[in-house]
C-alpha cells in the first residue's frame, strides 16, 4: 500500500519552511517535499523524504506519483519575478509548464483514488497591472477582476496558471466520454511582497524590503533601488 503525503514543491523557500514547520504539528500527513537543493537544517527532520530535481522532469513526478497516495499538493516552485525578466523564456518553462506538470500529477493522484486532490497555489498582486500613476493613485480599492493586466513575464506566467488551475478543476477533458469533473480542488491567493525572519530571497522585484532588514539585523547597510517615496503591501 502506498503512504499518504502531502507534497511540496519548492520546499526550501520562504513559504516552504514556515509552511513545513506548520503541516508537521497539525496534520497527522508524511511530508515529501520536492526542491532543486538538499532540505536546510531547519526542516530536514520534518520530512519523510526529500527528493532533489525538477518540477520540469516528468518521470521524476511519475516515480513519485507511483511511489506515494498524494493527499494535497502545495506547489510553490517558480522563478521570481526579477529573475523571470532577465530569462522570460526560461520562467516560462519554470512557471507554466511545471504548473501544467504538477497539475497532471494532481489529476492522475485524483483518478487512482477516486477522489478530488487539493492543489494549493500561491499567486501574486503581480498579476495586476495599472497603466500610469495617475490611475494608481485614483483606482483605490480594486477588485480580483479589475485591472488583470500584467506587465511582467511572472505576473502572466501567474495569471495564465491561476485560469489553468480553474481549467483543470472544472472543465479538463470536458469532451471526452469519460469526462469527470472536479478532479483537482484548486486554491489560489494573490500574495503581496512576503517577509520571512528565517530566509533571505533572491530574485523577486519586492526582495528589496526583506533584504534591507535582513541586512540591518547583520549590521550592514543596504543600497535600495527604489524611490523613497515607494509603499506597497506585504505580508510576514
């Protein structure tokens, strides 16, 4: 008999080791987690296994889908925004087609086991888009509707797999004879910049403000990029 698991992917980042420590004192679940790097010390412990490779490698997602019954699936590999604008073509492929990769996973996991597998999938506010400042500045509160025009290749690959995700719960397959639906429970949410005590990021456009008090708390000055007169959301 296969073991039940949640899988993570994207395990080591800052999401993923908060996410990690929080799963291993609620939930009774194995915890497999999936990263292009060994666990850091942190939540090495917490696993049940983790396996080093790529959300890319098809057959590495079908040993692991023949190896384990997979409960929920928390998907949080991607290439960041910054870095996604200097390589589009390669967060393309990051983004979107590991998305598609770990969504069939989703689906091959619900049609064994007769049920709906839970893909949890963080977005981002990189998805809007505003043409000028003056619109910004009178747009006010908006909708998750409004303003869905993303002027970076991360915020369309993240706008493109929020739709995939919708898709793939409710309308995949919807021509063939044994069309089910609602194979995958989708959840998604559009975070803001993100905070973490414990990990420093790299590449995101938002990584300025952690870095900043990442490098203050080693005593360190930091040279930021942005104006001063900048504010924007973030979460901790």
């Amino acid at each position: 008999m296969r073991e039940k698991i949640i899988l993570i992917t994207g395990s080591n980042g800052e999401i993923g080791q908060e996410l990690i420590k929080k799963l291993s004192t609620i939930s009774e679940m194995k915890i497999v987690a999936l990263d292009l790097h060994p666990p850091v010390d942190e939540i090495s412990d917490l696993l049940y296994e983790h396996v080093i490779g790529n959300i890319l490698d098809k057959n590495l997602l079908e040993q692991i889908g023949s190896t384990y019954e997979i409960y929920e699936i928390y998907h949080l590999a991607a290439l960041l925004s910054t870095r996604a604008e200097f390589a589009p073509h390669i967060a393309h492929e990051v983004n979107v087609t590991g998305t598609l990769n770990m969504l069939t996973l989703a689906v091959d996991q619900a049609k064994s086991q007769g049920k709906a597998i839970k893909f949890f999938f963080p977005s981002s506010i990189a998805i809007y888009g505003l043409d000028n400042e003056d619109i910004k500045h009178s747009a006010g509160a908006i909708t998750e509707q409004e303003y869905c025009n993303p002027i970076t290749m991360y915020g369309c690959n993240k706008l493109y797999c929020e739709k995939l995700g919708i898709y793939y719960s409710t309308h995949f397959h919807q021509l063939s004879e044994d069309y089910q639906n609602n194979l995958i429970d989708f959840r998604s949410i559009r975070f803001s910049g993100l905070i973490s005590n414990i990990t420093e990021p790299q590449g995101g456009t938002s990584d300025y403000i952690p870095q900043m008090l990442h490098a203050a708390a080693r005593g360190e000055t930091y040279q930021c990029f942005v104006n001063k007169n900048t504010r924007m959301p973030f979460m901790t």
